[in-house]
C-alpha cells in the first residue's frame, strides 16, 4: 500500500471523523501528513496515533477563513515536511436552519469555512504545485452539492460552489500536470452525527434509529464510513488517478444522481 512515497499531503478537518480516515490512509500510503484542524488538541491527538504506529505526521492548528493563517501554515508545513504535493480540503461545518430564521453570520460562517476557506487553502499551495509540474488536490462535497435540501440552504450553496471552483481549478491547472476532483461523500456515520448535540441526538429517539435511517437511505442499504470516503481520496490522489480531473465522484451507496 506505498502510495505515497516521500510525498507530503495536507488534510484539512484532519482531527476527527472523515479528516482523521483520510489522514490515516494517506499515511499508511507513505505519505507525510500535516493533520491541520481548528482544534489544536484533536490535530495532535491524531497526529500522535499516527507517529506511534511508525508513520509519518504532523500537526497544525489553523482557521481555514483566515488568509494570512493560511499563508503561514503552507509555509510551515513546507518547512517541517516538505513541498505540498497532496491537499485535501475536507475542513467543514453544516447547520439544520430554516432560511426565514437565517441570520447574516449563519450564513458567512457556512460559506467561509466550506468554500472560501476551500478557496485559500487551494491558492496557497497551488504556485507551489504548478511550479514543480505537478500535484493533486481533493475537495470533500457533499450529496447537497448537487441536490438542495431544505433547511439547509447555505450549505448547499457552499457545496455547490465547491464543486464548481473544483470543476473550474481542474481545468485552469491541467496543463500543469494538477489534478482537482471532489468526492461526494454520502451519509457518514462521524461525530456530526453522534456526537453531542449531532443530527442522531437532534432529529431521532436513538442511536440506532439514526443508524437505520443511514442504512434505508441508500439502497446498498448500509451507511458510509470515513474509511470508505477516504479510500476514495487515496485512490484520486494516487498514480491510479493521474488521468482523472475536474470529477466528482461519490461515495454514498447509490442514493443520489450522478
């Protein structure tokens, strides 16, 4: 499974659920990861799973909004483990909200951390890609980059923007040997789900309620995993997807359109 030889991959969103299935992947692929994420302590904590399994990481802490914290981050990362040749923009955040109750700052937030935060960390490390003659960058979407929902309105627009700022990048660094694909990421049990707070606590009696819904909702009739997201990622970020750019591909057990 040596992917990723001597290659250095940025993970987004890296400290928990699909973040830390991706990071762990890419890893044991061979890659060095920086396992970048809001929250210092969960970059660390699995950046320090990694390091005690004999792989190679490192973590970060970042506001994926911030464009000079960006800037610097990309600096840091290329100084401790080397030029960027993978970037995984995974760093996301959703909200169930009714559009008439929307505030202002609901929907900023949404789209500054999916898209524009998408944004900065692409042209942060992109000069450095196009410069070399190659690289490849992988946005985590969603099924509601292709399908609105209601109540979630600006998270659909941001995930549709995603998709489209892939599909455009795609095409504007091809000839520079860059390629740019989103995976489209089905219902993933992770902390969003059950965690405190999350949509199995919000809008089910149970658990196992929630985990019923995630296996009727695809006709595969099981639910996503991270695992199952970032074999995905891995596979677009390889060799095997050198030939594969502007794409989206899911993983969601056939619930939605192509």
């Amino acid at each position: 499974m040596n992917d990723f030889p001597d290659k250095v991959a940025l993970v987004t969103g890296g400290g928990g659920g699909i973040g830390t299935a991706i990071c762990t992947r890419l890893a044991a692929g061979g890659a060095k990861v920086a396992v970048i994420d809001r929250d210092l302590t969960s970059a660390e904590k699995v950046a320090g799973q990694l390091v005690g399994q004999g792989l190679q990481a490192a973590a970060f802490q970042l506001d994926v909004t911030n464009s000079a914290a960006v800037n610097k981050v990309v600096a840091d990362v290329e100084s401790q483990l080397g030029p960027i040749d993978i970037l995984v923009n995974n760093a996301g955040v959703s909200q169930f909200k009714a559009l008439l109750e929307m505030t202002d700052e609901d929907w900023d937030r949404v789209l500054a951390i999916n898209l524009k935060g998408t944004f900065l960390m692409c042209r942060a490390v992109l000069g450095g890609m196009k410069g070399r003659g190659e690289g490849r960058i992988v946005n985590i979407g969603s099924l509601l980059s292709k399908i609105g929902n209601e109540n979630f309105s600006h998270y659909a627009a941001s995930k549709f923007g995603v998709l489209g700022f892939t599909q455009s990048i795609a095409a504007e660094f091809a000839p520079s040997n860059i390629t740019a694909n989103c995976v489209i990421p089905g219902l993933v049990w992770t902390p969003m789900w059950s965690g405190p707070g999350g949509m199995a606590e919000t809008f089910f009696s149970s658990q196992e309620d929630a985990k019923d819904f995630h296996k009727s909702y695809t006709p595969l009739g099981r639910g996503q995993t991270p695992e199952d997201v970032a074999e995905m990622v891995a596979f677009l970020a390889s060799e095997k997807g050198r030939n594969m750019t502007g794409g989206s591909y899911h993983v969601d057990g056939g619930a939605a359109p192509r």
